[in-house]
C-alpha cells in the first residue's frame, strides 16, 4: 500500500490537464482500478488481517480521492486564472454603443408630434377602435347619402339577420374620439388624438390600416388666426426647420365650417424633397372651425364655445420627413427595412433634447 500511496501522489502531482486527472482516477479507484481490486481481497483474509489491512486501505482510498479532487481544483483555478489574464478588459473604458431592439417610425413620429403639441398645452385622448356609426358619421355631421358611409370606403362590422343594435364600423378617422372627449369633459379643451384608422383602399400612399392624428381646441374665443399658429408652431418643430410657410385653401369638409386644407412650402432639388424652402406646395392636412352641429352632438352650447379641428396621417408625415417613399413598407414586417428607418429604443423625443436624435 506505501508503493501504491507514493506512486498515485506522484502521477497526481504531475497530471497536467483534467483528462489526466480523471485517468488517475479510473486507473485508481475506479471499478478495476488498483485500489479496489485491493479491496476485493480482504475477503481472502483472516479476520485479524481485515482488521488491520481493511482500515489501511480505506484511508488509502480517501488519500487518494482527496488528492485527485485537490489537483483537479488547482487546475481549474490555474485555468481561470490564464483566461482572466488572457480576457482582461479596461472596464473603466466607454462602452461601445449598441442598439437595444428598434422603434418604429410610426411609434417615433407619434411620440414626437406629442412631444410637440404637449409643449403647446394640448392632452392626448383615446378610444375605441371599433365605434357605432353614430360616431363615426352622425355626430360628425357626415349625411348618411355621403360616399365616406360607403361599403366600398368603410369597414362594416357584420350584424346577424334582426340585430336592431347600431351599425359598428372600422372608424375611419380618430374625429369619434373629440366627440368622445367633449361629451365627457365638456368644454374648454385641448387635445390631440393619435391611432389607427381603416379605409379599403391600398396603392403606393395609401393602406386599408394607417395611422393619423387630430387636434381639437375648444373655448369662447378662438379663431382661424389661432388655428394658422399652432400648424406653424408645429411644422417648424416637427421638421426642424423654422420659418415654414403655409398656405391655407378654402376646402369642405361637413364637420368644420370654414374648412380649408393647408398646403407647405416645399421645393424638387435632383428629385429631393426639401421642406420649407422653394416655390412649391405640398398638401399635407385638412382643418377648419369646428360644425356647431359637431359641438351639439357632443353636448357643447355652440353659442357659447367655438374652436379649430385639423387631422393629418402620421404615417405621410412620417414619410416626408424621413424620405420613405412607400408606405406599403412600413406593414411589411421587413427587418432589414426597420433597421434602416428605426429609431433607437431609449432616445425619448423632446423638444429641449431634439426630436429625431
């Protein structure tokens, strides 16, 4: 046992790697190894030579293990120590930028145009995507001959043979949510209304699910005058470009009386689009005085309270300013395109810090 105790203590020592190590230990105490075939033989002893041979070999055994088990430690702690010397790294140099997940454009612009028209004072208002007709059309003052209540324009939702309940459609614009908003907190009021919108029409600029905001001011004493500088306020700050010139054109539109679609300055350099400078116009919104018809279907005293209304798609505005030329793209779940058009997960838009860092 003394030859086989300095022999195993010297392999151990020199083994060089853990494969080594577990070698040792099968050609040691493994099954067949020379330990426990040593072990067997106690069996062929008299009962004095167990007595003394047995507790020998036990201890053997465990002087064995406990160096195999020593050794491999060393090692591992040796190994750890080479790739720590190997990997080391400068942590107190700058982290390397790197992009955690993507924002949409849509969920950018959004952010951005709230950014904006909460600096002017206006909330953001919400609501269903779903709405009875009379929201969407009625309170609206859109006629029921009008070609916006079309099965052809408008998403209707189905109704069994002798549901009597309001027809339910797609909305077709975020106007339902005003009037939601007015009947709710009455007057005065500022908000704007971003969400999706449903129309059955699909080419290059137009899709059958797009996004769009509206704005809504409401008080005793507000004028078109008031209307003209919150679409300045915004465009400058929206494309970062002040001076922006508008045009207004008279226009109708049955929820706003006047109405008028305003029209940007703009100019074609080499087939580039370049907002606010040039000769050229570009349309980009409707607007108008809010229908006193409008302001009754939402209980509000239209002899009392007065105010503006304008709507404009997120997406087009999205797509001027950041030069996407279809907007078929942007519901195309095309990675490669969100890579190029999206927007760092954790730059938050602000007006102090910029909107599109």
């Amino acid at each position: 046992m003394d030859d086989l105790r300095i022999k195993y203590l010297t392999l151990i020592a020199d083994a060089g790697d853990e494969s080594a190590i577990e070698s040792l230990r099968v050609q040691a105490v493994g099954k067949k190894g020379e330990i426990s075939l040593q072990m067997r033989e106690l069996g062929r002893m008299t009962p004095e030579e167990r007595q003394t041979a047995g507790p020998a070999l036990n201890a053997l055994k465990d002087e064995i293990t406990s160096a195999l088990v020593a050794r491999k430690e060393s090692l591992a702690d040796a190994a750890l120590d080479e790739r720590l010397r190997s990997e080391w790294l400068d942590v107190t140099l700058p982290a390397r930028t790197r992009r955690m997940g993507t924002i949409h454009p849509i969920s950018q612009v959004t952010e951005e145009v709230t950014a904006i028209f909460a600096d002017m004072g206006f909330a953001v208002a919400e609501g269903p995507q779903v709405d009875t007709d009379w929201y969407n059309f009625d309170a609206l003052n859109i006629p029921g001959h009008h070609p916006a209540r079309a099965e052809m324009d408008t998403f209707y939702m189905h109704r069994a043979e002798g549901d009597n309940r309001p027809p339910h459609v797609l909305r077709t614009h975020t106007s339902p949510v005003q009037i939601r908003h007015m009947e709710k907190h009455g007057a005065p009021c500022r908000i704007i209304a971003p969400g999706r919108v449903y129309r059955a029409d699909y080419d290059q600029t137009h899709t059958p699910m797009f996004n769009q905001f509206e704005g809504l001011a409401i008080d005793r004493d507000i004028s078109m005058a008031n209307l003209k500088w919150v679409l300045e306020e915004f465009f400058a700050a929206f494309f970062e470009v002040d001076g922006i010139k508008t045009r207004f054109r008279a226009s109708h539109f049955p929820f706003t009386e006047p109405s008028a679609e305003v029209d940007i300055q703009c100019s074609w350099v080499d087939g580039q689009l370049k907002i606010g400078e040039g000769d050229g116009w570009l349309e980009v919104l409707g607007s108008g005085m809010v229908h006193p018809h409008v302001l009754r279907s939402a209980n509000v005293d239209p002899d009392q309270w007065q105010g503006f209304a304008f709507g404009m798609g997120i997406d087009r505005i999205a797509m001027l300013k950041y030069g996407m030329p279809d907007l078929r793209a942007f519901f195309d779940s095309d990675l490669r395109w969100l890579r190029h058009y999206g927007f760092a997960s954790l730059d938050v838009p602000t007006l102090h810090g910029g909107l599109s860092r």
